[in-house]
C-alpha cells in the first residue's frame, strides 16, 4: 500500500493553509495525504472546512473522506494575514525537515510543499538557500538537484534557473548539461514509468545558433554532449529551434524538452497551463512536488484562490510514488 504524502504548511501567512482545506474536499480521499501544520492556524481561518488532528501518518485511515488530516506542529505566532510575518520563520523550516524525516523513515511517500516566502525566512531565521530545492537537496546530502515542471500537456526542465540571462552561457557546462539529461532521463523511467524516455534539448541561441552565425554554444557545449548521450542509447533530439518545439503536433514527439534558460522553459508550460503546472524535483532520494506558485498574501484567508496547481501537485506526487513502487525504488 502507497504511504501518504506529507505536505508541509509553507508560510501560514500565505494561501497554503485554505488550499490544503480545499484540495482534501476536492481530492475526497482519492490521494492519501496529511497537512503538517498548526491546528490553531486553521481555527483562525473561518469555516473553510474540516480537518481532523492526527497522532502518525498512518492515522489518516481513520480519517472520513474530505476531511484534512492534521499532524499537528505548534508556532510561535498566529498569522496575521497581512503580508510577510518573521516570528513564525523557523517553524515553517522545521516543518520542512519533519516532512523529510518522515519520507526518510518511510512514514509518507513523499513530499508536497506549500509555498513559503524567502525573504521571510532569510530575514526571520538567516535561511542560507534560495529556495525549497536547495534546502531539500542539503537535507538529502545531495549537491545537485533538477527542476521539472509538469503538466498533463507538456514537461519542462531548465538547464540553468535562478541566474541572470547574461549569465547564463558562463554557467551552461558540459557536466551540468550532462547531469540534467541524465538525472531526466533516469526520473522518467523511476518515476514516471516512461521505459524508453524521448528527450528533446533546445539550443540555447535563435534557431539553435544556425551552424554558428548566432553563437556557438550549440556547437562547442551542447551537439557534443548530445552525441555522447545518444551513444550511451538514449533517444535524444536536438539542439532545436525553441520557437519550434512547444506547438501541439510538436509536443507529442518528446516526453520531456529540456532547456538552458529558465524562461525557455517556464513561459510554454504557463502559457499551455497557467493553474495547473507542478513543480517537481528530480535527482533526490525522495519524491519532492510543489505547486507552481507563490504565497499569494493577498489571498490568504480567502476562498479566491485556484486550488488547481496543489491538487495537481498531490496528484503527480502520489502517481511517482506508484511508479516508484511498481519499479522496486
């Protein structure tokens, strides 16, 4: 049997908390999950629905359908619904590290993460990391890690992410190109339960370079690097034009497109689907997903935001975690 999700709070002062509630009446016990978070922060939230307190992941059994389970972890502060709030900071790490606790000991299936503020944790308990990847992968002991983001319609993986554009032709390295495909190529099979995985690599300038007269990155990082992998055997198109390969007829010629810049990656997927793309990380030991958006303060305490991206979320966490299973990881 599938061990349930764990799914952290995030920042308590953003929507993570009533998009919890919501996904549990939405999903109605189709995806097994528990919220990892303060029960008085709930209570203070208005009647959004149900949760139930619980003792051990395995509780949720005993929880009935549609009810949020809640395994309870006390803050410091009661949110104040009114933007960055630095007093509960530490808590929302430690929430974190539970989750990765519990995956670890084989208590969950994997990880869920709700949104959290950096800043509010940099400046509220001197978080060193840029982001929830980082902190995941430091708690895994792992140096690298992959960002995917997924929809039903299209999977997306940047090469480089959080740099600026000039930067990233000086941080585009065979090696780290190299890891991506690899790492991609190896979550497709183990998580996904794709067995011979179709990759396409866009190039990094106008019409991939056009045999150098727009650069030649194409041809003295990316063509190498490619050919060696296709050696290996695996299924490898490109360097492409990036114009070209995210129309439809496109699309279903490759189950993942990995490219070398973060807006390469992410403008399709959101075009494609702005309220329904996954964030999920690739290379670590545990399953990590994420909705794709941020904590939206201004929508904290409210109805008016879109549960789709969380429920999204739970819903690729538990079908890797399937795969997983099917595959002996």
């Amino acid at each position: 049997m599938i061990k349930p999700i764990a799914l952290t709070s995030g920042d308590p002062n953003g929507v993570g908390l009533d998009l919890s509630v919501i996904a549990a009446q939405k999903l109605n016990g189709n995806v097994p999950f528990f919220l990892i978070a303060d029960s008085t922060h709930l209570d203070a939230r208005g009647p959004h629905g149900g949760y139930e307190i619980i003792k051990t992941p395995s509780d949720i059994c005993d929880v009935k359908n549609g009810v949020l389970p809640v395994l309870h972890h006390p803050f410091p502060e009661q949110p104040s619904l009114n933007g960055m709030q630095l007093g509960n900071a530490s808590a929302i790490i430690d929430v974190i590290v539970q989750a990765v606790d519990l995956v670890q000991l084989g208590q969950a299936s994997a990880i869920c993460t709700n949104p959290i503020h950096k800043k509010v944790l940099q400046d509220g308990a001197g978080f060193a990391f840029p982001g929830h990847t980082e902190f995941l992968a430091h708690l895994a002991k792992q140096q690298k890690s992959v960002m995917m983001l997924a929809c039903d319609e299209l999977r997306v993986v940047p090469v480089t992410i959080h740099i600026a554009l000039d930067d990233v032709s000086k941080q585009l390295t065979p090696d780290l190109l190299r890891y991506t495909i690899e790492t991609t190529h190896r979550s497709l099979i183990n998580d996904f339960g794709i067995s011979a995985p179709r990759i396409a690599i866009a190039g990094l300038n106008p019409h991939a370079g056009e045999q150098g007269a727009f650069g030649r990155e194409e041809i003295e990082i990316i063509t190498p690097v490619l050919d060696q992998l296709r050696a290996s055997g695996m299924n490898i198109a490109g360097p492409l034009s990036a114009d070209t390969m995210f129309h439809k007829h496109a699309r279903a010629s490759y189950d993942v497109a990995i490219c070398m810049y973060h807006d390469q990656a992410l403008i399709p997927i959101k075009t494609i689907d702005f309220f329904g793309g996954v964030n999920i990380t690739l290379g670590l030991p545990f399953i990590r997903t994420s909705p794709d958006h941020g904590t939206a303060f201004d929508l904290a305490g409210t109805t008016d935001a879109n549960p789709d991206s969380l429920i999204a979320a739970l819903n690729s966490a538990h079908e890797m975690a399937k795969a997983r299973a099917n595959n002996g990881k």
